[in-house]
C-alpha cells in the first residue's frame, strides 16, 4: 500500500494546474496526507537564486496549506520547497511543450523531473483526475526497475485495479549493406529473453494481493507504452528517468521526457536516486497467502456454518476502477457460497445478496471458532472486495 503523508501540488493556476490540483485533493484524501498547494510569482533575477520569504501562507485547514514564493525560477523554487517539507511527492501539470523553445526558454516540469528530490505526478492536456483504469509499469530494465514495479503495485493496489508491466525491445535497423551481410539480429530471442526476465521480476517484486500481467513487445517505448496506455483505457504510467540533459537530450530524445509530453494519461516519474514513495502491508490479511482454488468451497461452508449455528453480520466493502464503498453495512449473514460452474463467490444476507463474479485470489484472516473474519477477494479486473463479519449482538 503506497503511503503519502506529505503532497506538494505545483499550481500557475491554469486550467491544466486545476486538473493537477484536483488529482492532488484526490490523493491527499485517499491516503489521509497534507496537501500544499504552492504558487510561484516570478520576479526579475536578481543574481542568483536565493530563498525569499513567502509573500502568503494560509492554512485552510488541518490538512491543507495555501502558500505563494517569490522567485526567478519556477522550477528552482519548486525542487527547493519539495525539500524543504520533505515532500512525499510532487503533483504538477504540464503544457507538452517541445523543441527549440523547450531548449531555450526551459520547462519547469522537465526542470522539476530531473531535480526533484522525491516522485512527481504530472498532469497533461489529455488527462483524467478521476481515470480509474488499469497502472502501467513501464520497465526498461535498469537500477530503477524494482522501485517501478513495487510503486506502480501499490498504486494498483490502491486504486483496486490490475498492474500491466511493460517493456518494449527496440529492433535495431541497419542500413541494407550491413543487413544483408549480418543478417537477422535474434529480435524474437530477445522479446523471448525480455518475457522471462519480466515474469522473474514480477515475482520478485510484486507482494501486494493485485491482478497483474506482464507485456513485452517489440517496437518504440515511448510509442508503444502510450499506444498501450490508449489500448487498456490506463490511468496511471508509471516510469523511472536517468536524468539526462543538455544537448544530447535534444538530438537523441529521453524516452522519459517523451512520455510525460505526449502521455493520455498522468505518468508518475521517479528520479534516480530521489526518495521513493513509502509501501507498506501493514495489513495482516495482505501479508496472509492466498487460498487454494480447490479450498474455496469448503472454507465458505464451514464459514456458512457458523452463520447459521448463531447470528452474524456481515459488511462488504469493494475498491475498484467502476465502484468504490460500502455495499452491504452490518446486514445479517446467512451464507457464504462458491459456484465453480459461473465462477462466482455468494454473499447471502438479509434483503440482499451480492455476488462477486471472476475471483482471482481469496485471502482469510481469522475465523476461528466465535473470532470475526475477514475475507479479501481480488477480482480479475483489479478490483478489491472485503467481507467482514462478526458475531451479532442481539439485545437482551
């Protein structure tokens, strides 16, 4: 589970930012967090960069802060406020700038991406503060692939929706000479190869109870990411960057940078080296293995039973990219059941039943003898569904 407890939210208040700010409140919501909503005047430089006292701060309440600086750069002061609130992590929009003027003129995103000193969240044109689907992975196999794949996990986890972890082998074009001399460079071996490594690094990294699934394909990353993105209606990428600037940035690219200009979606990016967002699994349920397949029958009919010797009640709550809250609230249970023909877990209760279609995993955390229990059920679209019952207390 992704914790943030400090969120900073860079806003020049365009209509862009707006889009940013409303992801943050979302966010800051979500995991219970301070929001900082931070506003840059720029001022005339007047030699270099130093701190200058806050011309506003405003707490609107306990958990948000309004505050205005006065600087020369946008970008210095972001990076620097960042660090000095020891930001979990940075949510800005960006205009998608590119070329000459992106060189000369410079981009606080880009500026901001490449010193930041925690993740920054980016929001473009394109994107939805309120996009629910599917986080992408993007994986390029380096000194940053762990902390991708645990951190857009979590987010999945979060969000009750699946991991898609993604990774493009570019083919290598030769000239016709070259080509007809060397011949086939073994693109296939290398998707195959790309497809083991991938499916090792999922079962290394990914610990939280989510669906997930692993694509290599062969093609461009920061094509065949976005095309992806577009492809399962995604509502997060998240990706690293090795930071890389100046004149070689311009002619040879950074598949980073592409990313966050052109992404449909918000991409979250994580510095080398930048602190990494904090995951925990606190919870014991999440920690717990999940049931056999074969198990399900029997464990919800003995659960079934308790539930008929003496009243329980039962509540069910669901995370999840189409739904999110409490379905049923402390209703009397009658029964737990598996249907291995429709595929289905049934929650019987009192006024209503609730059905819980495609199971992926199932986790149990107590149950024993009168001890409430808790059942987890992942979804193969994401989703997350929570039974929780305990005995009913039946006035006198």
């Amino acid at each position: 589970m992704i914790e943030i407890q400090t969120l900073l939210v860079a806003t020049d208040r365009s209509d862009i930012a707006t889009k940013a700010l409303t992801l943050g409140e979302n966010l800051a919501s979500r995991h219970g967090g301070t929001l900082h909503e931070f506003h840059v005047e720029l001022v005339p430089p007047a030699g270099r960069f130093q701190r200058s006292p806050d011309v506003v701060r405003e707490m609107t309440d306990e958990n948000r802060i309004a505050i205005t600086r006065q600087a020369v750069s946008a970008g210095e002061a972001i990076v620097a406020y960042a660090a000095e609130i020891s930001a979990d992590l940075i949510v800005m929009g960006t205009h998608g700038r590119g070329g000459w003027d992106r060189m000369v003129l410079g981009s606080t995103a880009e500026y901001v991406l490449r010193r930041a000193p925690c993740p920054v969240l980016t929001v473009g044109p394109q994107a939805d503060s309120f996009a629910r689907g599917p986080v992408i992975a993007a994986v390029a196999f380096g000194d940053d692939e762990a902390n991708v794949i645990e951190t857009a996990a979590g987010f999945a986890h979060a969000l009750g929706t699946r991991l898609v972890a993604f990774h493009a082998v570019e083919p290598v074009i030769l000239p016709a000479p070259y080509a007809m001399e060397i011949g086939d460079l073994g693109l296939d071996r290398l998707v195959g190869d790309a497809r083991e490594a991938m499916a090792e690094r999922m079962r290394e990294r990914v610990t939280l109870p989510i669906a997930s699934e692993a694509l290599v394909r062969a093609g461009s990353p920061e094509h065949d990411v976005l095309v992806l993105a577009d492809e399962i209606g995604a509502s997060l990428i998240v990706q690293g960057t090795h930071g890389r600037s100046g004149l070689g940035r311009t002619f040879f690219g950074s598949v980073a940078e592409a990313i966050v200009r052109r992404s449909p979606v918000s991409v979250l990016t994580l510095p080398l080296g930048a602190r990494p967002l904090a995951i925990t699994d606190r919870d014991a349920l999440t920690r717990s293995a999940p049931l056999a397949r074969e198990s399900w029958g029997t464990t919800l009919e003995s659960l079934s039973e308790r539930a008929e010797a003496a009243p329980w009640a039962v509540t069910v709550g669901v995370v999840g990219q189409d739904a999110r809250g409490t379905l049923l609230n402390g209703v009397r249970l009658h029964g737990l059941a598996y249907d291995p023909n429709d595929d289905a877990i049934d929650v019987l209760a009192d006024g209503m039943d609730h059905r819980i279609v495609r199971p992926l995993a199932v986790r149990l955390s107590g149950g024993g003898g009168e001890e409430p229990f808790t059942l987890e059920v992942i979804r193969r679209d994401g989703a997350r569904e929570r039974i929780e019952a305990e005995p009913l207390a039946i006035p006198a």
